[in-house]
C-alpha cells in the first residue's frame, strides 16, 4: 500500500454494506448489447476488467425500465423484460469474483425519448415542444404511478440477476430530472410548484425501490447545476438533497442536461476545463446531509482525488473515462504505480462516437485514445507470449513506435527501437508546451518510462537506412516514422512570415503577435486557441464548409466553443489564394479581399512518407507499416496500430 493515498483505500460503510475503497467505476452505457437487449461476452468482459482493476463499485451503465412508455437508445439493458437475466447475472458475477459491487443505472428518458425507436407518446411533465420533432405529452397521475412501478419492478429485476446497488437516474435531463427542473415542470398539481412537490415523484421512485428490494444499495444521481437562467440551481439542489436525506446510500453528484447541449461540456468536462470542476457542487451537498456523497467528471488525477476525500469534499470519487484510459488506475495507485497510469486526455471519442441523436451514425463501440484495448477486453485475452522470441526492430520513437516496442517486449520478443532524434516522442513533444494538452505529456513520459524499464535497446540519433536495418538482421521490421506536414501550393508559402503549424512551439521567435492560421482542421484550431490564449490576435481560415470536422463530436463543440470565448475570428468556405508580406490574400464567395497578419501559420495537414517507408519493405521476413507513416491521422489511431503490431507479430 502507498501510504500517501492511504485514505482512498480506507474501508467505509455504505448503507448495510463495507466498501472497500472509495473509488467507484462511475455509469458508462455500452450500445453494443444483444438486439433484444441482453449483455453480450464482450460487455461483461469490459466489466469484469474495471473490477480487477480495483473499483469498489463497478456501475454497467444505463437500463430501460419500460419500452411502453419510452426508450432514448436502441440498445439498452432490458430490465422490463426477464430475458435479461442469463447475461445480468454472468456479469454481476464476473464483477463479484473480483470483489466489487455490481451496480446498475435505472433510467427513464421522458422527454428525452428518441421517437426513432419508440412510436407512442413522449411522455413528460409538462407539454411542450418536442426536441426531435415530436411534442411531449403531459403525464397524467395513472401513468405516473405507472412508471414509478416500472422502476420499482426494474431494480426487482436487477436484484434477482444479482445487482447489488441500484442508480436511479435523477440528473442529465431524464425524466426525474425533467420534474426536478422549474424549466421542464410547469405543472399545477402535487407534482409541480414548489420544490417539495416537484421533488414528489423521485421519492415516490425512491419509496418504492425501497419497499421491493429492501436490502438493495441506493445511490441517487442528480446535477448539481442546469447552468441555465431559469433552471436548477446548487441552492436548489442543496435543497433536494435534504429531502432525500437518508432514504438513498449515495448521492451521486453530476452536472448538466442533455437538454442543454452546451452543458454536456461540464457533464463530460472537456481538456479545456479544470480538473474537478463539479466537485464543488457535490462539496456543497456533502455540507447539508449525513448520506455519504460521490462527486464525478474528469477526477482521473491520483492527487486530485486524495485531495477530494480527505478535504471531505466527498466520500467517494466516481470515474468513468479515466477508468477507460486505464481500468488498472485503482490498483496502480494502491500499489505505487501512479506514473504508470494511463491519463485520460478529455478528448471525448469515447462517448463521442455514439452520442445519439447529435452523431450520424452510432458505432456502439467505445474506444479510447490511450487504451488500445478499451472494447476489446474479449478479443484481447487471446494475447499470448510469443511462442517463439523474434528479433523485431522498430524505427521511430513516436508514439506508434513506443507502444509496438512496449507491447512486443512484453510478449517477449527481442525489440530494437531507434529514433533519428535525441528523445523520444515524437509529434507528442508539442504537448509541453501547451496548457490543455497537460495530460497528453503525461502520456508520453508514461510511454517513455515503459520503454525504458522494458529490456528494449533504444538507439537515439539513429537515422536508419535500409542499409542499418539490414545490418541488424531483424526478424520484423515496424516502420513507425510518422508524416511530413503538407505545403499547399500557394504563391509565398515559402515566405519568411510562415511558420509550419507542425514544429511551431519551437518556433515561437518567429510568430508575430497577429496570427492568421491556413487550416481549420483540428490542429489548426486547437493552435489557434493556444495562441489566442497567450495574446495574440488570431484569425484562422478553412476552405471546406465547417471547422474542426476531424475531431470526435463533443471535442468538435468544445473546440468551437473556446474558439468563440476567446474572440478568434473565423473563416469557412474561403481560399487562401496568396501569402504577401502583409498577410495574405483570401477569397470567398468569388470575392478577394486581403487578410493583414505578422505571421501565417501552415495548418493544412500531414502526408504519409510512403515512398521512404517502401524503401524498406525487403529488409525483413515481415514488414509492419504503423501510425502516420501508414495515414495521417492522429494519437489514437498511431497507439492503437502499435499495440497491434506489438500483440500480433509472432
């Protein structure tokens, strides 16, 4: 035990139950169930692994407690039906085996119904305007006690396929939500007006869970905040935690509605945020009532958690993404390892993917950019040591380049890492420079330190020739030597006022404090925020209809959100036609006009370096092209073909 985080691994009462530590796997819905509902293997082995990483409590996410009054996913546990219980049950058990506590989220959407997947009426408190074209109906009495008995009937459910805590939704937008909020619930009867009336429905939900699994955990969820004039405030919510005061075992505090989609930033909070920016309302709440308090959103950092606990801000710290990123972080921090973690990025592609109904198409599959083995825990246990050690050599110390080595060496095979500079890294190196992409630097000094501590032979200042390459007589050969940046072809690109968005942090000298940056894909944007946050006025331009369409969905609204708070001015659906001495030239519209800059930034992408990848297709039996030497692309994609080649190379 590491006795500097001693306190998170203090053992604490929870209702008529010991947890163990103070770390729970927070509520993360996985959308590639069976089509009737039911968990596949490959779900429960997602489960199973955050439990052997260490939770406490391991949440499996969101369930339906009734398709006859609305579903907002296709594919959503199916706790209204018993079919369910053969897969419920082999996870709770994969979940205990580890000494966890299986829980499971009850949700019913109300206005929130997707009617793509659901024909009846969208039930609500109050009528109003529907949000995906279809009005909502107001709930009369006789269907609202209906509902209530469908959650009761659900946790019923739960119970008997051996759920041990019960989360009912009461935040982000949902049903309980909708009648908490003075914004959704117009209501003139008992269940509308006054906080204690608005509040009646969760206790009925509460009451009757209550009655129909007595021995059950429950944890109640709730935003601390709307963050929206008119809506549910802290005080407000302060308020209705009194209310529910020992009734539940947990109040779980979040942030946000999805009826606000601006909100979803501090729900799921962004790189741009601070770390732990809704703890204080959990903090607020914890001040008010006896019932022990969780706090969520973005608390991967070890520190930052022990800081939580032991200030008594709360009692338990909720993780979803950071538990993504890495679901060995608890047992890492019990255990000393703390700079071997996995640091979630806030990038948000693993939720973006399947963000329905903003995304075109829902992949059902949550992915990560640090964890090539986030959804597929099932597939991956097929990972076997090397049958017979191979001689492989790796040439380029980025981040594909590090993560093969890593995942060869641990399978044991004989790996050969060279890299043309002194250090390693790669396109990652930027990252220190850069105040949101902290936690990216954090992933590349854990990548260095694997390669280090791992029987790797590193050869820094190593250009390698196919001629080298053949001298070493490897058995594989993994090219990982990552992407040149592109030079569009426009009249002054070779200007002295141009700077290569690519190697930029190294060139600040040259960088004037007017800025226009060629290229609204993702790293022109996330550079434009980075300049404009030092001061510097920046204007960015894009040729295609719209900025940033590269990043994950959440991390695209985050972006243009930053964009506009921090006055960048911005151009879509414009050329630049010529880089002068004063800028440049743009056209829009078939409209000229000149754009004055002291300096403009190249941000119009990468090329694959193909040519000299091929140069060294013959220097070994088996030839791996990874990362962006293979496509220009991203982290994500570069760490996820290095674990491959490194898992797979036999």
């Amino acid at each position: 035990m590491d006795k500097k985080y001693q306190k998170l691994f203090e053992p604490m009462r929870l209702g008529n139950r010991i947890i163990k530590n103070r770390i729970e796997s927070a509520p993360l819905a996985l959308s590639n169930l069976t089509p009737d509902c039911c968990f596949t293997e490959e779900n429960i082995a997602v489960f199973e692994r955050k439990a052997r990483g260490g939770a406490a409590i391991v949440n499996m996410g969101e369930s339906r407690i009734d398709l006859k009054t609305g579903i907002s996913h296709k594919l959503c546990l199916a706790l209204d039906s018993d079919a369910v219980l053969p897969s419920l049950l082999m996870a709770t058990d994969a979940i205990k085996r580890h000494n966890s506590i299986p829980a499971i989220e009850l949700v019913h959407p109300g206005g929130r119904t997707n009617p793509e997947y659901y024909d009846g009426p969208i039930w609500a408190p109050s009528a109003r305007k529907g949000h995906l074209g279809k009005d909502y109906t107001a709930l009369d009495e006789e269907t609202i006690h209906y509902i209530v008995e469908r959650f009761g009937d659900a946790a019923e459910m739960a119970m008997y396929g051996g759920v041990e805590m019960i989360t009912i939704h009461g935040g982000h937008g949902w049903l309980i939500h909708e009648f908490l909020s003075p914004l959704h619930n117009q209501r003139t009867d008992r269940f509308g007006g006054s906080l204690e009336n608005r509040a009646r429905f969760a206790l009925m939900v509460i009451d009757n869970i209550r009655r129909k699994c007595p021995n059950m955990l429950l944890e109640f969820r709730m935003s601390g905040t709307e963050y929206v004039k008119g809506g549910l405030t802290i005080e407000d919510q302060v308020e209705f935690a009194k209310l529910i005061d020992g009734k539940v075992d947990l109040i779980h505090v979040s942030s946000g509605s999805f009826h606000y989609p601006e909100t979803n930033q501090k729900m799921f909070p962004n790189m741009f945020m601070p770390h732990g920016c809704n703890v204080q309302y959990a903090e607020a709440i914890k001040k008010e009532v006896k019932t022990p308090v969780a706090t969520v959103g973005g608390l991967g950092d070890p520190d930052l958690m022990l800081d939580i606990v032991e200030s008594g801000k709360a009692d338990i710290v909720c993780l979803a993404r950071p538990l993504l990123a890495d679901p060995d972080l608890p047992d890492k921090i019990r255990t000393g390892r703390v700079n071997d973690i996995n640091p979630c990025q806030r990038c948000n592609s693993c939720i973006s993917e399947s963000f329905v109904p903003y995304v075109k198409y829902c992949t059902r599959i949550v992915r990560c950019t640090v964890n090539p083995v986030a959804g597929r825990e099932y597939t991956e246990k097929f990972v076997r040591p090397a049958k017979v050690p191979r001689k492989v050599l790796v040439v380029g110390g980025g981040p594909a380049g590090m993560q093969a080595a890593v995942s060869l060496a641990d399978r044991g095979h004989e790996v050969i890492l060279a890299e043309k500079n002194a250090y390693l890294g790669g396109a990652m190196n930027f990252a220190k420079h850069v105040s949101f992409k902290k936690d990216m630097d954090k992933f590349m000094h854990v990548l260095i330190d694997r390669v280090n501590k791992r029987k790797i032979t590193v050869m820094l200042n190593t250009t390698v020739t196919p001629e080298l390459a053949g001298n070493l007589h490897p058995d594989a050969l993994v090219m990982a030597i990552g992407a040149e940046p592109v030079k569009p072809p426009i009249p002054g690109v070779d200007g002295k006022n141009t700077v290569l968005a690519i190697g930029m942090h190294d060139n600040m000298d040259k960088v004037g404090e007017n800025v226009l940056i060629l290229g609204g894909g993702l790293v022109g944007c996330e550079e434009a925020i980075w300049l404009a946050e030092q001061g510097r006025k920046v204007t960015l331009i894009e040729m295609k209809p719209e900025l940033c369409r590269d990043a994950p969905y959440l991390h695209h609204e985050a972006v243009l959100l930053e964009l506009a708070r921090l006055g960048v001015e911005t151009y879509t659906d414009t050329r630049c036609m010529e880089i002068t001495q004063d800028g440049a030239v743009a056209e829009k519209n078939g409209e000229r006009f000149t754009m004055y800059a002291d300096t403009v930034i190249i941000a119009a992408g990468v090329r694959a370096r193909i040519e000299e990848v091929e140069r060294f297709r013959n220097c070994a039996e088996e030839f791996w092209i990874i990362g962006d030497c293979k496509q220009g692309r991203n982290v994500a994609a570069a760490v996820h073909e290095g674990y491959d080649a490194g898992s797979y190379i036999e």
